[in-house]
C-alpha cells in the first residue's frame, strides 16, 4: 500500500466485528485513523462472542460460560471505540473488486473505495454428512449457538451433540448451563488422540484447563459422553423430523440415542470466500487438508492491500484471531509508512497458539475415511439434494475429477450455502471414488454474491452495471 502525507485520510475497511476485527479496528483507531467496520451481525462479537439482542438479560457465565470474561472485555473495549469508526452492522459484504468493496445494508446498495482492507470473516462449521442429516431438527453446532445467544432458545427438548473439537464441548456445556437438555454427546475422536495431542495441547495450558472445565460441566450434569463412535444415522422422518441417533461406539456396540434434534460439526473450517473474490493466492495444506489462502506472518494476502486475519486466515481460535487481527493492522500501517506495536511480541504468543491449534487437529481430527464409506443414498449437498451416489456417478461416467466439474456436471455446491456445507466433504468422496489426493480435487470457486441478495438490490444492480462490467462477467461465465 502506497505511502500517504497524511496518513489519517487513509481508507481502511475492516470486514468483520469478531475478536480479529474488533482488535484491528482498535490498532487502526490508535493510530488515528477512523476504519470502516462492516458487520454482517446486528450486534459485534462474531460467532463466538456473539451479544444476546437489546432486552436479553442473561449473564456472561450462562451465556459464554469459560468465555466470559474474554467476551466481557470484548465488548467493553468495542463499546469504548463505537465513536472512533464507522460501525455498519446488519451488512453483507457480497462482492469484492479492486480497490472496492460491495456491500447491502437491508435494501441499500454501496461500493465502499479502500486503500487497505482486512478480512476478519471467521470460521463456519466443518461438516461430514450422515444419512438423514437432512431431515428437520438436523443443525450445525454453530446453528444451535446462535439459536441459543441471538434466541435465547435450544434447538429442541432433547438434544444430541455430535462430531469432534472444542466446540462440540463448548456448545454441549453452554446448553447445559442455559437449562437445556443434552440426551449425549457423541465424539468420533478418541481418548488415545487426545493423550498423544497432549505435548502441543500443553502450549497454552489455561486454554487447556478451559477444555477440561467444560467436560467437568457435562460430567456433573450427568450428560453420556462416548469417544470413538462411528455415526451410522440420523433417524426420522418429513413428518416428525429428527426421531433419534444411531452410532457404533469404539467396542463395535451399537447405541441409539431418542432425541429431537441434533448439532453437528468436525472442528472449523476458515470462511475463504471473500479472500477468494479479492483474488487471493491459496494453496493446500497438509495439516488441516483444505485450501488456505497463502499469507505472512502478518496477515499480508497475495493481494496488495489486503490483509486476512482471524479463523477466517487460520484456525487457531478466538484468542489468537485477536493478536492476527491486531498484527494485519500493524501491517497496514507499516506499509502506509506508520510503524505501531510491539509485532515481535505478537507474533511470538501467535506461534504458540499456532502449535496449540495443530494439538488440537491432532486431539480432534476431520473423519476424512467417513467420506468413502457413505451409502449412495446419502445427501452430502442438503440445497439441491445431491447425493453421495450421484457425485460417484459423475467421476465413474463423466471423468469429473475436479471439484468444479463435478459442481458442473452434478449441481454439488451450487444452492443457497455455495458450498459452505458440502465442498469438503463432497471432495473426500470425489477423492475416495477417483482414487486421487485430496489436492488434486482442488476447491470450488467463489462466485459473487457470495449469500443470497434481495431482488431490489440485483434489479438495481443490473440497471447500474457498466458495459465493461457486463462483458468482464461474461468472459468470467464462459471460463
């Protein structure tokens, strides 16, 4: 980014009001610059530090348990600089230019210019299908935790949590102490992964002692929690929805827990698309088995003036998305020739948390060998229904090898989510039938918009879009 006379004037934009765009935003304010801050949420705090709406009287430790003081202390400092930026919450970043970013505030179309963005756009949920995961009552855990902060509700009278990773814990415990009930929790990670993870894991020990004070909540509730299962079904039907859960436990047993809803989830995935629709570089990596996009140790993309920071670059927790958000800040005010903050020192805690997330993939690893062994008839995209047998078809009949062939030829990845839910998993089983690396798969592409728009917002869009504009989208259309 160019060097300016006077560097307040700068355009910096801030995607995001998460622990990464929260603390970005304060380094940018220190500086004396004034940020943009967009926010898809209505209230700041992301995900995991996500309010309760105006009225909701629930304390910190019901709502965040462990997390409470951590979000307490977000959402003062957050308050202290609503004056110092341009707060736009309730607005969906759903395209990304050169130099521009496109956004909808309700039925209110903008082209925000920036001379520097940072993208804090988090992490979603990281799914394997299961048959019967369509049926109602089936969530994400991240669904359910927002039906419980934003709602202040559970997702059903008896629920089951299933999958791997800190937040099948951090939910499970945080329905508990809202007064919900949890029937089990069902782990597909083992206690023998956690025990070998356990040099890492001892990076940051109180982040540690959290994890075992969620699994302390669950024991004294006397909630079931098995280890090592296999997930077989989710039982039910259109009428009732979700009946039960039937899983094969680590000794071959079977267990068939009665329940009327479930969450499900295998860690986090980074939300990429709009590192993707600012045409960032990505590569594979080894570790998490994804594509990532390609960044320093200071959140610098591929891209000049844009910077990634938070789960939205790495998975690495809230905790160090706040030192990546502040570190990407730094490094935007060094590129405009402003030099702030002790980025040795950050980067330093960054490592760390760096070696405590790989414990973590080790403790809770993504069930890639689930992939190959769903039946055929099992939904993997829930938007246009597309099963595990139809992608099969399409690598054995058409050759498509490729995520974007095979999103060509099967629709897989084309509906509302644009992939969010189906792409990783939808590539495993591309990869188990094609008998390939995962990596040659390669990813699906980002389209714009990257969530579903109001018709206002494209018929007005259409009307304003310029000739070079129109022909740029057809060139991308017949590529």
């Amino acid at each position: 980014m160019a060097a300016h006379r006077d560097v307040t004037q700068l355009k910096v934009i801030v995607i995001g009001a998460g622990p990464a765009g929260v603390r970005a935003a304060q380094a940018l304010a220190e500086a004396g610059l004034r940020p943009v801050v967009i926010d898809e949420g209505r209230r700041d705090g992301g995900q995991i530090y996500r309010r309760q709406p105006e009225g909701f009287s629930r304390s910190y430790e019901t709502l965040y348990g462990t997390e409470a003081e951590r979000a307490a202390s977000l959402h003062r400092d957050f308050d202290a600089l609503r004056a110092r930026i341009d707060y736009r919450p309730d607005t969906l970043v759903w395209n990304i230019g050169t130099k521009a970013v496109h956004v909808v505030t309700g039925t209110r179309y903008d082209e925000l210019p920036f001379d520097a963005l940072i993208v804090c756009s988090g992490a979603t949920d990281r799914l394997m299908p299961v048959p019967g995961w369509h049926h109602a009552g089936a969530y994400s855990l991240g669904g359910a935790q927002v039906a419980l902060k934003s709602q202040g509700c559970a997702v059903g009278a008896r629920v089951v949590m299933m999958g791997t990773g800190p937040l099948l814990y951090l939910v499970a415990a945080q329905y508990v102490k809202a007064g919900a009930t949890v029937s089990a929790v069902l782990d597909t990670s083992t206690f023998a992964q956690r025990v070998r993870a356990l040099p890492q894991l001892l990076a940051i020990p109180s982040t540690l002692r959290k994890g075992i004070a969620l699994m302390s909540v669950l024991r004294r509730a006397g909630v079931p929690v098995h280890r090592g299962v296999t997930p077989i079904a989710i039982d039910g039907s259109a009428e009732h929805g979700v009946t039960g859960v039937r899983v094969k436990l680590a000794n071959g047993a079977l267990l068939d827990v009665a329940c009327d809803a479930v969450a499900l989830g295998y860690h986090l995935r980074s939300e990429t698309q709009l590192a993707d629709l600012a045409g960032c570089e990505f590569r594979f990596d080894d570790a998490t088995q994804t594509w990532l996009p390609h960044v320093d140790a200071d959140g610098r993309s591929s891209v000049a003036g844009v910077y990634l920071a938070g789960d939205g670059a790495r998975v690495r927790g809230a905790d160090a998305a706040e030192r990546a958000g502040r570190l990407a800040a730094l490094a935007a005010l060094r590129d405009a020739g402003i030099e702030r903050g002790d980025v040795v020192t950050l980067r330093a805690e960054l490592a760390r948390y760096t070696r405590f997330a790989a414990g973590l993939r080790a403790a809770f690893p993504w069930p890639a060998r689930f992939a190959a062994a769903l039946p055929d008839e099992t939904i993997v995209c829930r938007c246009e229904a597309i099963t595990a047998g139809e992608l099969r078809r399409v690598v054995r009949e058409m050759g498509a090898q490729e995520a974007n062939r095979a999103k060509a030829f099967s629709r897989v990845g084309m509906g509302r989510c644009q992939g969010r839910f189906c792409a990783h998993a939808g590539a495993e089983v591309i990869a188990a039938e094609a008998r390939v690396p995962l990596e040659a798969v390669g990813r699906l592409r980002g389209q714009a918009p990257v969530k579903p728009l109001p018709m206002a917002i494209c018929s007005t869009r259409a009307t304003t879009c310029s000739s070079e504009e129109m022909e740029g989208r057809a060139q991308e259309f017949s590529e």
